[in-house]
C-alpha cells in the first residue's frame, strides 16, 4: 500500500511516499521501500514548503491522492511552531482523503533509520543485547530532546535537558541532530532527521493491521518559547 509520510519536529520539512508490503510470515519484518521524497532545512519553511512537497513526491512518482492508503506524521517532541504544520497538514489530507493518520514519536523514526544503518555494519553482529541507541535533537535554548532504545524498543524518553545533564552512560551509539551529537563522546549513526520510510516502519504494524489510529497528540515537553517569553516579562515586571 502507498503511505505518505510527513514531518515538521526538526528543522528539516520532510514529505515522501513509501510502499508498505507485509512480510512473507508474522516473523518477517513488514517491507518499506521509497517511492519519491522530498526533504529541506529551513526551520523557518515548514509552513511554505511542506504541501508542496507532497504534491511535488506523488508528481514524481506519477500517482493521485487518491492512491494514497494511510498517512504517518511525526508528533516530536518539536518546537511548538514547525510541528504543528506538520500535524494540522497531515490532519488535513487525512479529513479531505478518508484515511487514517498515524502519528509516530519522531525520535522513534530517527532510531529506526539508525537501526538500519547499524544492522549494515560488521560490528552489529557482536554488539551485546544490552546495547542503547541515544537520539538526541535541537530543542533550542541550548537544551536537547532525548530517548533512549534498545533492541528497537523505547526505554527511556522523550524527555527535554541540557547535554550536560543527560546521562549517556548507558548507551553505546548515537545518531540526531548533527549539532548536538558531538557533545556525547559516542560513535555516530548517520541518521539525523526523521525520513519517511523511517516514519513508516514505526507505525507499519499499525497500518498494515488498519487499525484505528489513536488521535493525534502533539509532544512538545514543555510551554511555547511565546508564553515562556511573555511569563518571564510578567515576572520582570512584578505582574
């Protein structure tokens, strides 16, 4: 099935379209594969770019709307502003196409993507199965949105610090945000945003089962930098 798969939580405005196939059995991992995708980074575009990079994805790839079977949209954690156009546009192309929107924690596609990457290398097969994966991204204010996996599976986050107060001891790689990674002395994954066919092997299960999706729920950990702001003017002025 045809699957479009957006997200607005980092900097980077992601769009694609990615097949979805199950397995051959219920132990096969459900089949991904790109079909057309579109990504830019520009914090300050999410609005401007991401329709038209959905429509610009099913022109390369010569299909309509209507081929489209289920949407999947990162819900962060992100900055107030870019992951709500994300959310209210993939809310949107769900009402106006009858079909289900899935919303997945974006630190789980960047994790899956860095899963792939780490099953290609030659050390994958002597790793301990008490190996973590650290995600980290920008969440300004020099702080980071974190979680931590292992075995593919969430056991910690996501939660919002400083790098310095982060306790990376457990985990033995890292992939994220380019800028934030190199504070952690920790092997780097190339895996720094949410891709689309990682959006999608977060919720293939779901999709492929065609349950029905649980509402959309944005993770933003913490206030709008606006009303953060406008408490701290308050508190300078005695109000």
């Amino acid at each position: 099935m045809l699957v479009l798969a957006v997200d607005t939580a980092t900097p980077a405005v992601t769009a694609g379209l990615v097949e979805l196939e199950q397995g051959a059995d219920p132990a096969t991992p459900a089949q991904t594969r790109i079909v057309a995708s579109r990504v830019r980074v520009d914090p300050r575009a999410h609005a401007e770019v991401l329709t038209p990079q959905i429509l610009e994805c099913l022109t390369e790839a010569g299909r309509s709307r209507t081929d489209i079977a289920a949407l999947v949209v990162g819900v962060g954690p992100g900055p107030f502003t870019g992951l709500r156009v994300g959310m209210a546009t993939a809310a949107a192309f769900g009402d106006a196409l009858g079909i289900p929107v899935y919303g997945v924690c974006s630190l789980d596609a960047i994790a899956a993507d860095a899963a792939i990457d780490l099953g290609q290398r030659p050390e994958a097969a002597v790793l301990p199965p008490t190996s973590e994966l650290l995600v980290v991204t920008d969440a300004r204010r020099r702080e980071v949105y974190w979680a931590r996996y292992r075995e593919g599976a969430r056991v910690a986050g996501p939660e919002v610090c400083k790098p310095a107060d982060l306790d990376a001891n457990q985990a033995t790689a890292i992939a994220g945000s380019a800028s934030h990674v190199d504070f952690f002395d920790l092997p780097v994954l190339p895996a720094e945003t949410p891709s689309p066919v990682g959006l999608v092997r977060v919720a293939a299960a779901e999709v492929l089962a065609r349950t029905v999706p649980e509402p959309l729920v944005p993770l933003y950990l913490r206030r709008p930098d606006a009303v953060e702001n406008a408490y701290r003017a308050l508190d300078r002025t005695g109000a």
